[in-house]
C-alpha cells in the first residue's frame, strides 16, 4: 500500500517536473483548524504541489499521520490568502491513514486569477475531522533557507492582492 | 448504593428544576461532586471560583460559555482541558481529575448528572444536555471558599512552593550611588537602569567587547534559579554592579552582578495565582526600586537594604486589575499602567504617576473617552460602563528634550467588534500611541494604529525613540506586524512596514496611516469565524524590539501563526466582562510551519535588510550592542548570539526550559556579561506555539538567570 503511494507520488512529481514552462504552486499541508480539544483528531502532515500548463491544473500531493482515515480531499476558494472560502474542486484521496491526493482540474478565468493571487487552498478531512484536518494554501515556490538561515530583504512571500506598503508608494 | 442514591438526590436537588428540559449528562453526581474541590484547587485561580473567568481565562459557565461551547462536544471540552490546563502545565494531572473537572463544569452549567462516568469518550453537544444556568445551590457553595492570594481567589495547592514572604534576606549593598534624571537620561555603559535601558527604548548596550569575531568564546560565568511558579518575563535591572531582579511572587533580589551572589531578598507577595501577568520590570530612582506588582500594587524599596518604604495601591486586585507592564521613572515621578480591565464597571482602565518619595498619586489618565469627552463619540453611543479595556500592559519611553513620555496601549474589549456592540468606531483611545506630559498627565496628541480593532490584535508595545536627522520618530510595532513611525512631535504618520504576512487590512492610507478591515471582518456578526493572519500572538508580541544606532537597524522577534476568531455574545451588564472570542489555530500561509522569524529594519527607508526563519517562536526580547553582536532567544530553550549587520548566527546554546524575558548587557570591573533568562508564562506567544508544535517538549519549571562573558584569558 505504501509503496504504491509512494509511487503515485513519484509519477505525479515526475509529471509535474517535466512540464517546462508551467506555473507551479505548493503548499505544506499541516494540522488545522486546530485547538487543543480537536488537537487528538486533527494529527498528521503533507505536501501538495499544484501545477497549470495552460489548460489544466495537475494537482499531486501526499500525507501522513493521520488519527483516522481520509474521506475527502478538496480545493478551495477563498477570498484573500489564508481566508476561508467555497469548495470549488474535488480530489481524488487515498481511503487511509496516510497516502496521496490528485487530481486534473479545468479552471476557469476567474479561478486562474484566484489560484495565481493565492486564494486555493487544498483541504483533506478524515473520519474524526470532516471540517477540516490538514489545510495549506497554495503559494508560488518558496523554499526554506534552513533554521536561522537569513536571506536578503523581507523574506515573506509577496502579498498578492493585499495591502501596498506605505514605504513602497 | 443507598448512599449513591442520596447523594443523587442532594445533586438533584442542588442542580435543581432548571434542566428540566435537557437531556441527561454523561458523568455521575459523584464525579461532579469530586470535581468541585478539584476545580478549586486546580482552576479557580484563573477562571475564578464562581467559573465566571478573569484576565485571560474565559468564563466556564453562563450564557457566554454555553455561546462558546453549546456546539462543541464534551469529548471536545475534556480533551481541551486535559492537553492544556492547568493552563502551560497541560497533561500534568491524572485523567481521572480531568473527568471530575469536566464533569463538575458540566454541572455548573445545568447539566444532570447520570447513572454512568464520563470517560472522556462522549461526543455529546453540550447544548443538548446544558444551558449555561448554574443551580442557585451550587452557585451559592461556589462563592463560599476561603478566599485569599493575589486577586482574592483561592490559591492553588500545587502552585507555587509554600514559603513565608517578608524580607527573607537581609542585607546591605556595600555602596549605592543614586539614581537621577541625568544618570537616566545618560546612563553609564556598563548600567542597564530601566525596562529598555534607555529613555528611548533602544534595548541596545553601548558595550562592545563581545563582537563577531570573539562570540563563539562566550560561557557560563554564573547562573540563579528563579521562583517557579506563576508568569516571568524579567527584565534584570543593572547599577553599579548590582543586578536588581523581579521573580514571580513579586519577590525583588539583589545580586552581586559578577558572582550572582545574593545580598538581599523581599518576598513582597502574593503567592502568584496564575501562570499569566509577568511583571517585566522594576524602575530605579534617587536610592529607592520601583515594584508595580501583579495585584495591582506600587511598592517603593530601599535599594540597599530592600526594605519597603512605601506602598500604596494602584487599584483594587479583587476586581481582577493587576500590573504587568513595569514601570518608567521621571522627574520624581514613577509612572505606570494597569491591565485587566475588560470587565464592565464604572471603572476604567488608566495611567499613573506616583510621587517617588512619598508614594502619593501625582495624576492619572483615563486611557478610555467616556460619553461627553474628547474621543467619547467613538464608542457607538455605548454606555460608559460598557467602554472597557486599553490597558496599558508595557511601560511607556520618554524623550527629556520634548518632555513627552509615549504609551501604548491596547485594544479595547470584548475583543471583536460585534461582541463589543461598538460598530465601526475607534474606541478610543484603544490601540493607540499616546503622548502625554510626565508631569500633568494631560494629553499631547494620540494616534489610532487600528481603529475599532477586531482580533485580540494589540499595539500596546514599546515606543522607540529614535532621531533621523531634524526629524524626530517614534516607531512602534503591533501583533498585526506593521512597522510604524509617526513624528513624536506631533504624532504624524509618516511611514510603515509590513513584516510578516498580514491579511488583516485591505489597505493602508499612504498620507494618514488609517488601516481599512477586510470587508468580511466590516460585515462580521457574532458567531461568524473570521481569518486573522497574523493571529493573537501577534506579528510581535512582548518580546522586544531592538534599536541597533550604528546601524539604524531595528531587530524585530515576530510570530507567524493566524486564527480563526468567533465573536462570542457578551452580556451588558455590570460585572459581566472578558475577551468573548473563540479561537482555532492554522498555519500561517508560506511560512512552511515555521513560527518564528527574526528581521532586521532600516528605521530610515523602512526596508528590510535581512531575516530569518525557524520553527520555533522567540520569546526573548533582542538585546543588540556595540560589539555588533545581537543576542535572541526562543520556546525552543535556544539563544543566538548574532551578527547584527547580516543576521548570521555567531554562537548559541540552550537553556532548562524556554528562553524568555528581556536579554541585557552589563559590565562590572571593565569586563561585559550578557544576562539571559528562561521562564514560563508567556501567554499568547507560548500557548499558540504549544498547540502548534506539540513536538517541541520544555520542562514546566525552570525560571531563572544564566549570566555569559568571554574567558579572563
């Protein structure tokens, strides 16, 4: 079973790799809505990584740790970057504690605007957490520099649509 | 089991006919019954012992616990209670404990008890089986016991180590040159007199014998456990190679500053009740130590022999107000502020100056606009009663030339707009920077960082001073993480800074600062779930800025985590009060879990010249010296030491437990030493990180000072 996950995974970012040109997004996927009363239920982490040729949306992305077994997995919408919003995809998830999601998906325009100024989040719900048990949002590249690495400048990911900096004007 | 069914009977009777219509709770009249005594002994300190909450502990029964959890299932309420309370010390009693605490809760919220225990497995809606009215019995047994501790409310039995208080420790400093204006406004290299160390905030020594090249030599020259116990989040105050410290308990120490040998010790008191409200710092002035205490209280000591002077009472502790933010001295005035004001009552929270050598009240400002006033029309026509909050929970900075000293202070309460039923208004003087003349206490101007604030989203923290040219700046940053910088003349805005991803403002007025809400946040009734990047850690938080002045760079700790906040009905009605907003946790976006970022600001373009990421928040301030050397650390019980210029790590260690409180240099005899500390009770900034990262383990004791230098050799 993990093997062939893991295979699943490989293909997808093999697929995803070979795409020259293609716009890429990605996101960690991690624990939340959280509070320590979901915090038993709502375990485990991932990764998933989002990719437009032009036409379609190549989604592939693992997970792991789960409490209990995934039931769904999802793309939304929202309004702004970490704002939550309508559910606009279905993806395909592995039954289980851990596994993969993926998924082909046709956009609209209005949906490309929202996936490139940071809207989409991916969102897999699992038996004891069916509002939600790993979120990420959807962002360009941005790897990390490493603990305590510094990097030049402000070193947050861009704001997209949200406010302009006084000192920029 | 006749026994069982009597005491059945007694419960029923003391639960009374008020559940009538409810269904049957999950947990028995023995285990409620057993949860009484353990609540008191193990929660009552924080959420009060009629469950009605305080300070930043909710209410756990009544209309605004049952708006908050009617929804949410009892296996939800015990195993939030089991993985953090008490609260920072979560896990740390038997399971069994747990059940009769949930259980009792249950109870005082109209539950009936039932044939079966509550194994902390059932998933039952609480709205189904409670509504929020506690039993008149029992609400009348939950105001009967003994009363005593900081705030009035019964102390814990496991808390805070059974001492005597008093002088616990005589003795007599060698020599003490006293403090005065001069000597604040100009202090010596080697001393560290105040919160900041200057008037202006900087947190920045002029020493300079630590510098890039030599940091990685740094060792362990001496170190001192502190009291466990309660919040610390001290600043060590430094004078003449004394170092002045302020443990939990409102205990104030005198150390030999190069051996760490002790020289005398006051246990002024009381035991602390709950593992929130440091006391972040003590103020020197002519030869007598300042000590605001958490039960609300102004005491004067003599600081060569620790000897209480005087004391006089800044407001009354059994209404919950108490004192965090530390102290500022001028001309002869100590001034300081107050926090825990969110409850409705005619009182307001407020900003005091208190005569040095007699302890008598000097003015106070009211940091709230009543009806009438100036400002009073920003409260959507609220009654005065229903106007709380602004507390002003860090000590103010003071420039002598403008004979100004600037504040902060924080949002007003309920925390969300809806909750507090005050519309699109600024609740002035919430959220605001306040310039005020030391020696009246009337207003010189206010500036509104975030009118009508909606998220627990403070900007009450220091004011840094800093010149550019003829231009005359005061910088401050909020839990939003924007960067400000007005004229400390006139309080114009003149410029800002984004630093850590924020999705709160839309937009930010480039002529006036004025920040606009999402439109979602504008339109947001109670019960909505609203996003709040960042959330209530801030962006930044307590741990202090740094104001480096060769370089011009700010170095600012922050925090990256967001919420989801639910505007939680709150009652208006006298004695009623508290923050009424849920909250559930979620990563910040593109942060890949890393909680903590430190960066670095040019204060004159406001351009970022480095920062870094790690998964661990700081919870120290930043301390940067001449050396070019700058010191943080975190939850991860990490300090860095750092290059300024760069932000590349020169040396680091760990210590006990997290990393917490305000790093300072010192010098004694020519040689410079770094004082760290580690602590516990840091709020917001350690309880989102706790749920965030459980895999980050740091032990629940461990307060204290560890003092570094580099080798004699």
């Amino acid at each position: 079973m993990v093997s062939r996950h893991l295979g699943m995974a490989v293909l997808a970012s093999g697929l995803l790799a070979t795409q020259a040109g293609a716009e890429n997004f990605e996101t960690r996927l991690s624990p939340s809505p959280l509070t320590d009363g979901t915090r038993i239920n709502v375990t485990g982490q991932g990764s998933a990584l989002v990719q437009w040729d032009g036409n379609i949306l190549s989604v592939s992305g693992n997970f792991a740790g789960l409490a209990t077994g995934a039931t769904t997995a999802e793309i939304y919408d929202g309004p702004g970057i970490g704002i939550p919003g309508p559910k606009a995809f279905d993806l395909s998830v592995t039954q289980d504690t851990s596994g993969t999601i993926w998924g082909s998906l046709t956009l609209s325009r209005k949906q490309l605007a929202d996936l490139r100024a940071g809207h989409f989040y991916v969102q897999i719900n699992s038996a004891k957490a069916p509002d939600g048990n790993l979120t990420g949002w959807l962002l360009p590249p941005h790897p990390f520099a490493g603990e305590g690495v510094p990097v030049a400048g402000p070193g947050f990911l861009p704001q997209f649509d949200v406010p302009q900096k006084a000192s920029n004007r | 089991m006749k026994k069982l069914l009597g005491l059945s009977v007694l419960a029923a009777a003391l639960l009374g006919a008020s559940a009538v219509a409810l269904e049957q709770g999950p947990f028995t009249a023995d285990q409620w019954r057993a949860g009484r005594a353990l609540y008191v002994a193990d929660c009552a300190s924080c959420h009060g012992p009629e469950l009605k909450g305080a300070g930043e502990a909710p209410p756990l029964a009544g209309s605004t616990f049952i708006a908050a959890w009617g929804n949410r299932s009892t296996d939800e309420l015990y195993n939030l209670v089991k993985t953090s309370m008490p609260y920072g010390n979560g896990n740390s009693l038997d399971a069994d404990t747990y059940r009769k605490i949930v259980a009792y809760v249950l109870a005082a919220n109209g539950a009936q008890p039932g044939a079966k225990p509550f194994s902390g497995s059932e998933a039952i809606k609480i709205a189904t089986i409670a509504d929020g009215k506690t039993p008149a019995a029992m609400a009348a047994e939950a105001r009967a016991p003994a009363r005593g501790g900081e705030g009035g409310a019964p102390r814990p039995a496991s808390f805070y180590p059974q001492t005597r208080f008093g002088q616990t420790v005589t003795g007599t400093l060698k020599s003490y040159d006293p403090v005065t204006d001069v000597m604040l406004a100009h202090p010596k290299d080697g001393d560290w007199l105040m919160y900041r160390r200057n008037y202006q905030g900087w947190s920045h020594s002029p020493l300079s014998q630590i510098t890039a090249s030599n940091a990685k030599n740094l060792e362990l020259v001496w170190s001192w456990a502190m009291n466990d116990g309660g919040a610390a989040q001290v600043t060590p105050i430094v004078h003449d190679g004394i170092m002045f410290l302020s443990n939990t308990a409102n205990t104030v120490q005198a150390l030999d500053a190069k051996t760490g040998e002790l020289i005398w010790e006051n246990r002024i008191g009381p035991a602390p009740t709950r593992a929130y409200g440091a006391t972040r710092s003590l103020a020197l002035y002519g030869d007598k130590i300042l000590v605001p205490t958490t039960d609300a209280k102004l005491y004067a000591l003599d600081a060569r022999t620790g000897a209480i002077v005087w004391q006089t009472v800044i407001e009354d502790a059994k209404e919950g107000y108490s004192n965090t933010g530390g102290a500022i001295t001028i001309h002869g005035k100590v001034l300081v502020g107050l926090t825990y004001c969110n409850r409705y009552e005619t009182k307001h929270c407020f900003i005091s100056a208190y005569d040095v050598n007699t302890g008598k009240v000097a003015w106070r400002f009211k940091t709230i606009a009543l009806k009438g006033e100036p400002g009073g029309d920003t409260w959507n026509n609220l009654p005065d009663e229903f106007r709380q909050g602004a507390e002003t929970w860090i000590a103010g900075t003071y420039d002598p030339v403008l004979n100004t000293t600037y504040w902060g202070t924080a949002q007003s309460k309920p925390w969300t707009r809806a909750s507090r039923a005050s519309g699109a208004g600024a609740t002035l003087y919430a959220n605001s920077t306040l310039a005020l003349d030391p020696d009246s206490g009337k207003l010189k101007w206010y500036y509104s960082h975030a009118p009508g604030e909606n998220f627990d989203l403070d900007e009450v923290f220091e004011r840094v001073l800093v010149d550019h040219g003829s231009s005359k700046d005061v910088l401050t940053i909020g839990k939003v993480g924007i960067l400000w910088k007005l004229n400390r003349v006139t309080g114009q805005y003149e410029d800002s800074a984004q630093t850590v991803f924020q999705n709160v403002f839309d937009k930010i007025d480039p002529k006036t600062g004025i920040p606009t809400y999402r439109k979602d946040v504008q339109d947001a009734k109670v019960g909505d779930w609203i996003s709040s990047c960042p959330g209530p850690a801030g962006g930044h938080d307590w741990p202090a800025t740094s104001y480096d002045p060769k370089s011009d760079l700010m170095i600012i700790p922050l925090h990256q985590s967001c919420v989801l906040m639910r505007a939680e009905p709150m009652e208006k009605k006298i004695g009623v009060g508290g923050d009424a907003g849920s909250q559930k946790l979620f990563e910040m976006p593109g942060t890949d879990g890393n909680l903590g970022r430190l960066a670095a600001y040019n204060t004159t373009t406001m351009k970022a010249l480095w920062s870094f990421q790690q998964k661990a928040p700081f919870l120290t301030g930043v301390l940067t010296t001449d050396g070019g050397v700058g010191f943080v650390g975190d939850f991860d019980r990490r300090v860095r030491a750092f290059e300024t210029l760069t932000g590349r790590t020169l040396w680091q260690t760990r210590l006990p437990t997290s990393a917490q409180g305000h790093i300072v240099s010192y010098a004694v005899d020519g040689k410079q030493y770094i004082a760290i500390e580690s602590g516990l009770g840091g709020g917001s900034p350690v309880g989102k990180p706790t749920t965030l990262l459980p895999d980050i383990h740091h032990p629940n004791n461990g307060n204290a000072i560890f003092v570094f230098a580099l080798p004699d050799n």
